[in-house]
C-alpha cells in the first residue's frame, strides 16, 4: 500500500497533470491495488487534492486492466448516470484509456488511466506514451519504499548507536555485563536477556548475567543455546516448544513460560567463541529477521567491550614494569605522561627513527619536537585528556635520516590504581617492509592473496571454496591482425598502457585481476569475499573499461585503435590454490568462468560489446537497461542460456526512437522464438530502419530470411 504522505501525492499529481497535457485528455487518474481490501483505491485525481476514494475493480471501466495486466481503451463509452466514478468526481466520462501499472516482480499494483480526449479518438500512440508514464508512477512508488525502509534501519542503527556509547562508557566488567543484558533487552523489545559464556575446558554454558534470575545461575550443554554454541550461528525460534533442539527444564525450574528465543553468538578476536547472547519474549509479538539483524551487530560490539574491560584490568599496574618491558620489544615503544611530556622511549624506536641517543628525548615536551617526530605524537592530547585508546594504520613518516617509513600507531591510556590518567603509551609498529612485500607481490598475484602468502607457511592449507561471484573476461579484437602489421615493442607498449587503463576501472567496481591470457584479461568480482553487488559491480567495469579505451585511443592517435568485447556471468565456482607444490596459482574454475568466456567470444558474433548471462541480467536489471539477445548452448550445459546485452545505465533515460526499437526487437525475437519468420522479419526490419548499426538486429535478419528461404524453397 502507497505511504500517504505530501511529497509522493506530489509527484504523482505532476504526473497526471502531464499525462493530461502530452494526450490532450481532460483528466488522468490512477489507482493504487489495496490488495487487504481487493478494491482499488484512487489516492488523488488531476484537479483534486488529497481524495481518497476506493471502488471495486469490476465497477471500474478499466477494471479489466487489473485482472489481465494489459492496456484498454474505449472511444464510445456508453453514458451512465449511475456510474460510481463519474458521480463520485462529477464528471461525465466520454472516451477513456487504462494501462497497468507494474512493481519490480511484474505484478500489476495499478491502474492508470485518462479520460476524454480532447477532440479526437485514443490512439496505438497514447497508450504507449501512457505506458511509460506508468513506469514513471512505479518509479515514484518503489522510491518511497526504499525511502521508508531505509528511515527505518537509519533508526534501528541510531538506537543501537545509543546502546554502543552506554557501553563504552563503562569500564567494570560486572557493571558493563548488567549494562549490556539490559540495552539487548531494550533494543529488541524483549522480556528477558541473558548471557551465556564457554567454559572451554568442560564445553559448558553458564549464565553470567540473566536479567530476570536475580542471582540463579544457569549452567547448561543443552538447549538452543546449546545448539547456537555448536552451530556457531544466530538462530530465530518463535514457536520453542516445537523446536527439537529446546530444553523445558529451565522454564519448569523457574515457573517462566519461554514462547519466542533470539540468539547470537559471541566471538572473541581470534575468532574464538566466548559464549551467546539471548533475549526471550518479544513484548510486540513474535521475533523477525530484523531483530536478528540488530541481535548480531550487537553482539559483535559485546566482543570489544569486554576484551576492552579485560585490556583495562591488565593495564593496571603496568608503569612498574614498563622499563624493562619496553626495551625487549619489536615495537618502537615512548611513553608520555599527563603534562605532555616524553618519559620513556626505547631502543626500537630510536632505530627506527634515526636518533642517536634515546636520551636526547626524555622530559622533552611532545610541542618542542622537531617536525619530523612531532605528528607522530599529536594523538597523545586527546587519549590522555578523554582516556580513550586511539589507533591509527599506515601513517607515512620521513625519519632523521631521511628514509620514508610506514608506521601503525596505537595509542593507549595509561592509569593507576584509582583509575586517574597518567600519561599515554605511544606503540609503533614499523611496517615499512610488509608494504614494500606487499606492494611487489601485488604485482604478480591478486592483492586478496598477498597477506596469506605472506602469512602461511604452508599455502597448500589455503584449501578451495565453493562460492557465488561474477567473472568478467575482456579481449582485444582482431589482436593478432595488429601484431602482424605493428612491430613488437610498438604491440608491447601499447599493450601496456591498454592494461593500465582497464585495471584502473577493475580497481574502481573493487574486481579481483584473476589472470592474464594473453591479450585477454580475466576480473573476478565476490572471491573470496563475496557482496551483494558484485555483478553491478562488474557491468559497471565493463561500462568503465570502454570510457577508459575511449580515451585511450583518442590519446594515442599514432597508435592502433584498439577495441575490445566482454562477457560476464554469475554463478557458482570453485576459487582456491591449482597447481602443484612448486607453484601455486589462485583461481576460479567452474561453469560460470568457460561461460564468460564464450560470452566474450560471442559478442564478436552478434556485433555487440558487451554480452551477460541471465543469472547476471537478474542481478543487474533494475540498474540498467538490457535486452535478451539470444539463446545458444554452451559445452557440458542440456538446456540453452539465455543472452542478453546492456545499453546503459538507468539514470539517463531512453530516448523515443531507442523505446521503440527495443520493442520492435522485442517483438521480433518473441515471433523468432514461435517461428514466425514473416512476421519476426517484418520486426527486425523496423528495428532496423531505428538503428542500424545494430548487430543482433542484423542477425537476425539474415536467420529469418535463410528460414524463409528453407521454407519456399
């Protein structure tokens, strides 16, 4: 059901009122399916504000447009005085028009219609511009949902936001326990809550804080606690007494009847499991994929307030023996007390930075620095004036002696028995080397891998993954024509620039350099970590890649104008080490990836840039325009997949000359598919006369007139 509010009334009254004036109707209407009720309901009438009004579908003159999802029109409408409508806005309807108004799955949720034309009869002509009014009024319509869904979850985060600063603020683990149970209550509107931490050495839960129990102790290896602890996954139980994996005994103990569970698990920093949070009894009704959602965030901050209450116990104490500490530490360590001024400093981080002599530092106030040392110090202000703990990656620092390093910076609060800040402990991790490491390793295998070669000892215990992603797979026509006819370090180093222009665009959209083949180049997008918008991603780089070559030819005019085709598909595939144990290579194999490649193999076929699959045209559709081009079977594949190609992005809207060659494309290709070859070719051949620079266009064409040919002859 349509939000009633001003703005989207608004609108959708600028619409009608257009309507009007583009068809010289005298007045448009839409109704909006109150799918409760089955009436249809007219929200606002060009000329009219604010008017609610519901009428039956069947007593609609455009009713039928509901039930068949296809456009009417009537130039003789019988008069009716009686007739509910034109009653209700004292209107007298003459001449009427009514197409369907589509959501995103395809489902009618409207009607739109306009009424007597001025002077002149309805035409083919007013019901396609309706239609795409009607596509207008959808647009209006799913942006005020996407609106109010996303007021909601700014809401949902603005709370949860609330409840992360009340745990920040506390820093005795019994209090910041009670806190936390009684903020999970809240959040998710619930009766109860409850903690339960892993006692590793005997596999059993217990309560640490159960808001509700007062001081009882719950200690369990049963339950869905139980269950979520093994599965180490957040689980929704609405219905307890039906679930198998529940254990009553808790609720006959303590006379409570348990009628709705949420849970998630609790993980340490190593990804250990430190417990699970629950909370029991949703006070507004039952628990939804929502609160499980705010469930789990939540928990994954239980983590860091308790590791901070934890880090805040081991820090005590700590100034007695920092002396002795800091010098046996990798780390550059310096220490600064609360009038800001230097105490201690070790020998790592005078190496580190060039000095001579860690002594010319001590009672050396951090403002009379020089200024190479002094923005490595510029934090320590504000760690010891609020106690917060500050951290910092990858600042780049020119030391004494004139070398350029990267450092991590952690800074700490240091405080004495009675809680008081006393000064700052300034760590500096030097990681100049690993970035070089890294740097130089990016060059050669994808950046995802590099921290796991540098990390594992053994890669050949980085086993595979069986994953969704998008494969994109790019190639240069005609290529071996250029290298016969330009020399080789001409083709090198045009090459060259070629791929540093399309790893510009494949860095952007966030895709994975898998492989070069050749002139070919292989981009995943999702491995190994896969988001919701890896295929937009990867159309999105396809789009890039073609501006980038654009540019690319125009800047090197005395070079090869080099043009390129793509494919991309979406599917399962397996990513992981192939080769041997002298030499690894990370990939992904599967049926996705040979179809990428015959999509990019294809579109030499069909005179078209840029060819995608149908598992990649769901995933992209409501982002760009895009039409099917063909079914063809590909290798080890019994039924044929659908190809389709992609015009644009959405935020520019088609012209009405390419509206119109889509839809005579389309109606081609729907009468190719049933065999009607005449009428497929009459189609084709206005879509043709629309653009004929088409590729498919002309293929299918020639196909038509080879099966007309068969068939005379």
């Amino acid at each position: 059901m349509l939000n009633r509010n001003e703005k989207v009334l608004k609108e959708i009254n600028s619409v009608l009122e257009q309507i009007s004036k583009t068809i010289q109707a005298e007045r448009s209407l839409f109704f909006i399916l109150n799918k409760d009720q089955g009436q249809l309901e007219c929200l606002l009438t060009q000329g009219t504000k604010n008017v609610v009004w519901s009428v039956d579908p069947e007593q609609l003159r455009t009713g039928s447009v509901l039930s068949t999802g296809k456009s009417m029109v009537d130039n003789k409408v019988p008069s009716d005085p009686k007739n509910s409508v034109d009653v209700f806005f004292n209107f007298t309807t003459k001449r009427i028009l009514g197409v369907p108004v589509f959501d995103e799955n395809g489902s009618v949720l409207g009607v739109l219609q306009s009424t007597n034309k001025k002077e002149a009869d309805f035409t083919e002509k007013d019901i396609k511009i309706l239609t795409s009014f009607a596509s207008a009024i959808a647009l209006i319509i799913k942006n005020n949902e996407l609106y109010l869904a996303s007021e909601q979850i700014k809401n949902d985060f603005s709370t949860l936001l609330d409840v992360f600063k009340a745990i920040s603020s506390e820093l005795n683990l019994n209090k910041l326990i009670q806190v936390i149970m009684t903020k999970a209550a809240e959040i998710t509107d619930s009766d109860r809550s409850s903690l339960f931490l892993l006692e590793e050495a005997t596999g059993e839960l217990w309560t640490m804080y159960a808001k509700g129990l007062e001081d009882i102790v719950v200690r369990t290896k049963k339950g869905v606690v139980a269950q979520v602890a093994t599965s180490k996954k957040p689980s929704i139980v609405n219905k307890p007494y039906e679930n198998p994996h529940f254990d009553p005994s808790i609720d006959k103990k303590t006379k409570y009847r348990t009628k709705s569970i949420l849970s998630a698990p609790v993980y340490g920093a190593n990804s250990q499991l430190l417990g699970v949070i629950q909370t029991v009894n949703k006070n507004s009704g039952v628990y939804d994929q929502a609160d499980l959602n705010i469930l789990t965030g939540f928990a994954s901050q239980i983590r860091i307030a308790i590791e901070n209450a934890k880090l805040f116990d081991q820090i005590q104490g700590v100034k007695n023996h920092l002396d002795i500490l800091v010098q046996n530490l990798d780390n550059g360590i310096v220490t600064v007390d609360r009038t800001f001024r230097i105490s201690t400093v070790n020998d790592t981080f005078a190496k580190m930075f060039g000095l001579k002599d860690v002594q010319d530092l001590n009672n050396i106030s951090i403002d009379a620095l020089d200024k190479e040392l002094l923005p490595l110090f510029k934090y320590c202000k504000k760690t010891i004036k609020t106690g917060e703990k500050n951290y910092y990656q990858e600042l780049k620092v020119v030391s004494r002696n004139k070398q350029l390093i990267t450092v991590n910076l952690s800074v700490l609060p240091m405080q004495d028995a009675k809680k008081n800040i006393i000064g700052a402990i300034v760590v500096f991790n030097d990681i100049s080397k690993e970035k070089r490491i890294q740097s130089n390793l990016s060059r050669y295998i994808p950046q995802h891998l590099v921290k796991d070669v540098m990390n594992q000892e053994n890669l050949s215990l980085l086993k595979g993954n069986f994953s969704q992603c998008s494969i994109l797979f790019s190639d240069i026509r005609n290529f071996t024509t250029l290298t016969e006819e330009f020399g080789a370090i001409q083709i090198v180093a045009l090459l060259n620039k070629y791929f540093e222009a399309m790893l510009t665009s494949i860095y952007k959209y966030n895709g994975v350099l898998d492989k070069y083949i050749g002139d070919a180049i292989m981009t995943v997008f999702g491995v190994p970590y896969a988001n919701i918008s890896d295929a937009k991603n990867a159309v999105n780089c396809a789009l890039d890649m073609f501006l980038k070559l654009e540019d690319l030819n125009q800047n090197n005019q005395t070079q090869p104008v080099l043009q390129i085709g793509v494919g991309i598909s979406t599917g399962k595939v397996v990513s992981g080490n192939i080769g041997s144990e002298k030499r690894f290579e990370y990939t992904v194999i599967g049926d996705s990836v040979n179809l990428a490649a015959r999509l990019e193999s294809a579109t030499k076929q069909f005179g078209v840039p840029l060819l995608i699959c149908e598992e990649t045209f769901k995933e992209v559709e409501e982002d760009f325009y895009c039409r099917e081009v063909d079914d063809f079977y590909v290798k080890g594949k019994h039924n044929p997949v659908r190809v389709f190609s992609v015009m644009g992005k959405k935020t520019k809207p088609l012209s009405i000359k390419q509206q119109q060659f889509l839809e005579n494309y389309k109606k081609g290709l729907s009468s190719y598919k049933r065999k009607q070859f005449n009428l497929a070719l009459q189609f084709f051949q206005l879509a043709d006369a629309l653009m004929a620079s088409d590729g498919p266009t002309k293929v299918f064409l020639n196909r038509c007139k080879e099966k007309l040919q068969k068939t005379y002859s």
